[in-house]
C-alpha cells in the first residue's frame, strides 16, 4: 500500500494520535525524506518536491501576515491549490484533486484558500509567489503531482495560475 493510501486508511488514528500509527507515519516520512535528500544531497533539484503545497502556502502566510494561519494550514491549502494546477497541466484527474481534497478536510485543514487583494487577488499571489525560494529569474516554481506519491517541479502559465487561485479563493 502507497503511503498516501495508508494516510487515507489510517487518518482518524493519526488524528487521535494513536502511538502505533504516529510511529509508522513518522518513520515512513523519515524514510521518504532520507531518500529524496540522499539523491539530491546539494538540492539541486529532486529535493524541492519536498516542498509541495509550500508555494501557494508560503503566498497565504505572507499575504495574510504570519501567524494568521498556522503554517501547516497554509501548506494544506497550498496543496490542494497545487493539485487543482496539477488538473489544469494535464498531470493528475479531477477524482485524484477531489480525493486529495477531501483528505486534507478530513484532517481539519482549511482547502479554500484566503482573499489577499479585494482589486487584483490573483495578481497579489502571482506577486508573493515570484519572491519565493523556488522562483528563478522571476518564473514560479511550483510542486506538482503526477499522481499519488509521483511530483515533479515545473512552472505554469500566469494564466492558468491565476484560474487556480480563483478557483480556490473564498
């Protein structure tokens, strides 16, 4: 079993903190990390899918000023922006966006992602977003998934973003 089945499976244990299924989903996750990280030891590359939700989510934080969110709503949100542009790129199926919806809900995060800009909320994104870690030359970097436990790093038309975030904004 994939281990993003396995959160599916095993959510309201890890929700409860049960002691058995912490310790499998941290050492699974230790041993996720130890993997990418040892075959991207100098992040020049692999190593950034470790950040997936983190651009949409690090725009949320900064846009709204840290602390209104928790970082891990934040990053929450952010991947389910990032699997709604995985959709639009032709990567992942809207059942796979729906299903990775519904998990985040069902862990208590938030998946409507907050107005930043009354006159150009997109734009304020797009803005947030060119000034993160992953952005070169200006060009958003954006996580994406092909699928459960597949992501790959690639921008996106302006466009298509921008459809995203209105998508996702409440």
């Amino acid at each position: 079993m994939a281990f993003f089945e396995w959160i599916e499976a095993n959510l309201e244990a890890l929700l409860a903190r049960e002691p058995a299924a912490l310790a499998h989903a941290i050492r699974r996750s230790c041993e996720i990390k130890a993997w990418v990280v040892s075959q991207d030891e100098r992040e020049s590359g692999l190593r950034a899918i470790l950040n997936f939700g983190h651009t949409f989510g690090h725009a949320i934080e900064s846009g709204l000023g840290y602390g209104e969110w928790l970082h891990g709503e934040a990053v929450g949100c952010g991947m389910v922006m990032a699997a709604h542009l995985s959709e639009r790129l032709g990567l992942v199926d809207r059942f796979f966006v729906e299903r990775l919806t519904r998990l985040v809900l069902r862990a208590g995060l938030p998946v409507r992602a907050p107005v930043l800009s009354a006159s150009d909320n997109a734009g304020r994104y797009l803005e947030l977003m060119r000034i993160d870690k992953k952005s070169e030359a200006g060009e958003i970097r954006f996580v994406v998934i092909d699928g459960p436990g597949e992501a790959a790093v690639r921008s996106a038309p302006d466009a298509l973003v921008r459809g995203v975030i209105d998508l996702c904004c409440a």
